[in-house]
C-alpha cells in the first residue's frame, strides 16, 4: 500500500479518491471497501477475535479512503510501514453539517434492511465503525467533535513528518502530487458528493435494485402458489377435497 488517507468521512474522502484513482493509483474506497471486504470487515467489527490479516486484506491496494479502513490507519501503517498517510481536513462546522446530512440520508433507507439481508450487514458494518471511530453509531455532534480533535492530533503525534501531509481538497493538485512525487494532471481536480448527492444516488440505486428483486420474488411464490393451486385441482378433478371420516 503507498498512500493511507487518515480523514474520517465527511472531510472530501470520495473526491480524493477519485483524484488517487486519476493518479493511477489502485483505490478502495468505502465502496469497494463494503463490496469487496463485506465479510472480513463484519468478521472484525462483529467478533474480533483474531489480529486482521490487513496484508491479504488489501494484496494489491495502493490506496484506502474513508471508512471502515480509517479507523484503522495506525494499524494499517504498521501493516506497510513505508506508505505515505494523508490526513484530510476540513472546517469543523461543516464537516459537522456534512455527517448530520449523510446520516439523515442513511436513516431514512433502513427500512430496506427489512428486504436485504445483505443491505442489514452494510449497516450492521457500519454502525459498529462508527461506534469504533467516532464513539457512536448516533449522531452525537460535541461527541463527534471530540472523536474528530483527538483522531487528528493522534495522526499528527504518530506518523513520520516525512510521510505525513495534512491536506484539504479546496487546495487542489498541487500539494497533493508534491507529497506523492508525481506530474499533476491537467483536468480540473475532482470535486464529488457534495452535499451528499453522490450517496443519495447510490442509496436509491440500491432501494431500487432491492425492491426489483423483492418484487421478483414475491411473484416467484405465486406463480409457484398458483401451480400448486392448479395441481390439487387437476388431482381432485375439480372438488373441493373431501374431509376425513
């Protein structure tokens, strides 16, 4: 792994993801994160009972953004000593505004776990890498606060200066492609999810490909009710089947 990104979610991890991706870099982002590492990830955050295996984890990764990897950035800086680790950072008032929307958008797709046992382990993934990172699973904001000063000042007290840059994605190319040694790109640097669009999307993606397939199988069962039903009566010619004497 060469490049740790240290900021919590919220602090411009999605564009910073896709400007490592531009880079050329091999990003996990929350996404692939959830859709590849699901189950080692609910193994870790739900029993524990084992050291992670973050070398197999991440075979192949150049770089992780927001969670639940985050959480664990000391941990993964032990795993490749040698990565560059980039704490992102961004006004407290509206990193606050910015997580109390995400949560709001998250709490109003729960009911979807209802439908998806797959989508009730994102969240159950979820919640407990929050609990672990920032105290709760509720938006608690002074808890949030505090989670957030005590996470930078750990970063900034334990990584190497040398390997340590503290950045925002309002300052663009060009500090980012210093600190990793390469050209920067002549696109414009990429801004995205602002006020949370790009999750509210992925949200209704997933409640639309959840309810098709809850759809799908809700006919499946009465195409089979309904063969079933023509079965009895091709049985019993026609009658209601006798009761027992």
């Amino acid at each position: 792994m060469k490049v740790i990104v240290a900021g919590p979610p919220k602090t411009g991890t999605t564009s910073l993801a896709a400007a490592l991706s531009e880079l050329g870099l091999v990003v996990y982002d929350s996404d692939e994160q959830v859709s590849v590492l699901l189950d080692d990830w609910h193994e870790i955050l739900m029993d524990g009972e084992e050291e992670p295996d973050f070398a197999g984890m991440f075979a192949g990764v150049d770089a992780i953004t927001d969670g639940p990897a985050f959480s664990f950035w000391e941990q993964l800086l032990q795993t490749f000593p040698d990565a560059r680790v980039i704490l992102l950072t961004r006004d407290e008032d509206d990193w606050i505004e910015s997580y109390r929307k995400q949560k709001e958008v998250e709490s109003s797709y729960r009911w979807l776990t209802w439908f998806s046992s797959e989508f009730a382990r994102v969240f159950e993934v979820a919640d407990a890498s929050e609990k672990f990172s920032m105290g709760s699973e509720r938006f608690i904001p002074y808890l949030y606060r505090l989670r957030l000063r005590m996470h930078n000042e750990r970063v900034r007290r334990i990584v190497p200066k040398d390997q340590l840059l503290e950045y925002s994605v309002r300052d663009g190319w060009g500090p980012l492609c210093h600190f990793l040694g390469v050209p920067a790109p002549e696109t414009p640097f990429p801004h995205a999810n602002q006020n949370a669009s790009d999750y509210k999307q992925e949200f209704r993606e997933i409640r639309n490909m959840i309810l098709i397939g809850f759809s799908v199988r809700v006919l499946a069962l009465a195409s089979l009710a309904s063969l079933c039903a023509l079965g009895v009566s091709r049985f019993t010619g026609g009658r209601a089947p006798s009761a027992p004497r």
